[in-house]
C-alpha cells in the first residue's frame, strides 16, 4: 500500500512538472509554424498568429510569441534614445525597434484582438553601477495585459527583454527566447522593473518610489529564466566589514535544484573567475554565505548554474 502511495506520489508530482513545462508549447508550435510573415501589417500578422485560439490568454501569449522572436532590439537606436521609428506599422517594416516600440507593438495587437493591453514607460536597472543612481529619464517600457475584472487578472509582459538582450556597449542584439517574461511573477517582475505611473505597479510587493527602486538589487533577465523568487538582501549595496558572514538567500517558484551557485567579485575588466559558493537548499529556498578579504569597493555578481541572476555593489571596511 506504502509503496502504491509513493508511486502515485511520484506519478502527480511528474504531471505537474511537464504540465509546468508545456502549459504554451502548443501556442508555440502553431506560431512558430507560420514563421515571419513578411510584408503584411500588423492587423494581419495579429489575426493570422491569434485565430486557432478562443482563449484571450492563448492569443495574448501567440502575439507575445511571435513578437520576441520576429522582431530584434534596434542597438543604434536603444542606445541614441530615438523613438521615431516605434510606431507599430514601421517596427513591422524594419523588424526590430526598441523597448517602447515591442510595448506599443505588442499593445495594438492585443487591441486587435479584442485583449485589454496597455504599454506602461518606467525604469529598469541592468547593472550594478545603476545602483543607487536614479534615471533623470523613463528608460524603459513594457505591458500590463487585463483578462478579468479583478486586479488579480492583470499580467505583466515584456516582449523585449523575452526577445534577447544587447550586449554592455549597447552595439550586438543576440536573441534568447525568454518565456518567463509572459505573465510573469509579480514579486520579482516588481524588484526589476518600476513604472512611471504607480497604478501600473501590479500587487503591493514593490518598492514606493524611483529612489527606493533603485537602492534596490539588480535583477537580471536570467532570474526570470531560473524562476527566482524575492532575493536576500534586497539592498543593491552591501556594507560589510573584513572577514563578517555575509548571508545571501532567494527562493526558486519552479523548484529545480541548481548544480552550482557561484560569485564573481570585482570589475569585468579584470575578467575575475566564478567563485563555487558552498549552499544550502531547503525545498527551493537556496542559502549560501560569504566572507569578504580585503577592504575595497566592488561590484559582485551572483550565479546560479552560470547563468548570472543578480548584481550587488559591495563595501568592505576594516
């Protein structure tokens, strides 16, 4: 009997996890299938990729699918902060645009489709120089996506940063799907990103102004891959003393065990080694701890399986 239980256990617990893994594959499939769609508008690609789906959060996930790997970041123009080539009809001419073009592409669509979507401007931060050093200017956009009349059914979506990332001068696009950005979490969508407008801030788990939004951690786009939850500490600059514990915790929301957890402490230019952290995990909640040496200011980098998910700023005092 003992053992049936277990197998049952066993048997649920794998549905669950392939249940988690392909919830959209079959939207994707279907939109990958159609491919580009070169040389028709948006109200065409919007009805083509949407019409084998009843359901507004399928369709709103095919035009989110479809967006993040036919349309690339425009470096040139993310990096002059130039805007005139974001409106929905010219980024489906030139497939690629910057954040605020993905939002608006992505918004119209919706629109289209009869799915309540709205681009929402704000900040984000993507290292840790960012710390504590607040935009003068909106530097971001991204998507709230409404499919009940209650909050709670109100989604985040950024077709930009699912679509891949430029590189540290802001001149190479290299594209990595990144699904977790459809619908995604709340808690740490809102230590990542912080909206123009408060109303557009989903839940009540984010920081209350610009300010304290950027004395916060930086969350990396590899977080959402990894499904990383509310990070410790939260403050994006550590104050320590030589050789004082300093003790790191997150929790995973999908629960895979990393194979390894490491720091890279210093500036990139030194081009320092991954450091192995020796962790803890309890259930998903994964905990490490780390002495610094010496007496410095830096910048340090949290790894979880390589993939790097958090940037803090230290300061070591005798």
């Amino acid at each position: 009997m003992k053992k049936m239980w277990f197998l049952l256990v066993l048997i649920l617990a794998s549905y669950s996890i392939l249940f988690a893994q392909t919830k959209y594959d079959a939207v994707d499939r279907v939109v990958q299938k159609l491919g580009s769609l070169p040389n028709v508008n948006v109200a065409i690609v919007a009805d083509t990729i949407s019409e084998t789906f009843t359901d507004k959060e399928q369709k709103a996930r095919a035009i989110f699918y479809w967006i993040a790997n036919n349309i690339a970041i425009d470096a040139k123009a993310v990096k002059q902060n130039d805007a005139k080539n974001t409106l929905p009809e010219k980024v489906m001419e030139l497939r690629k645009t910057t954040p605020l073009g993905f939002s608006l592409l992505f918004q119209e669509m919706c629109s289209h489709v009869k799915i309540r979507c709205l681009s929402v401007d704000g900040f984000v931060k993507n290292y840790a120089a960012e710390i504590n050093d607040p935009a003068d200017e909106i530097n971001y956009s991204w998507n709230v996506v409404q499919l009940g009349q209650s909050p709670e059914t109100w989604y985040y979506v950024d077709a930009s940063k699912a679509s891949g990332a430029l590189d540290k001068k802001m001149n190479t696009f290299t594209r990595q799907f990144t699904s977790e950005y459809f619908f995604a979490d709340r808690t740490i969508f809102n230590l990542a990103y912080f909206p123009d407008n408060a109303a557009w801030q989903l839940g009540n788990t984010g920081p209350k102004s610009k300010k304290d939004f950027y004395n916060l951690v930086v969350v990396n786009n590899e977080a959402f891959a990894v499904g990383l939850g509310k990070p410790l500490p939260i403050i994006g600059t550590i104050k320590t003393k030589i050789n004082v514990e300093v003790i790191f915790s997150f929790n995973l929301f999908e629960y895979k065990i990393p194979k390894n957890i490491s720091l890279i402490i210093g500036d990139e230019k030194k081009q320092p080694k991954p450091e192995p952290m020796n962790f803890t995990d309890n259930g998903g909640s994964i905990k490490f701890a780390y002495r610094f040496k010496k007496e410095d200011t830096f910048p340090i980098k949290v790894l979880a399986d390589g993939r790097e998910v958090l940037q803090y700023n230290v300061e070591v005092k005798e």
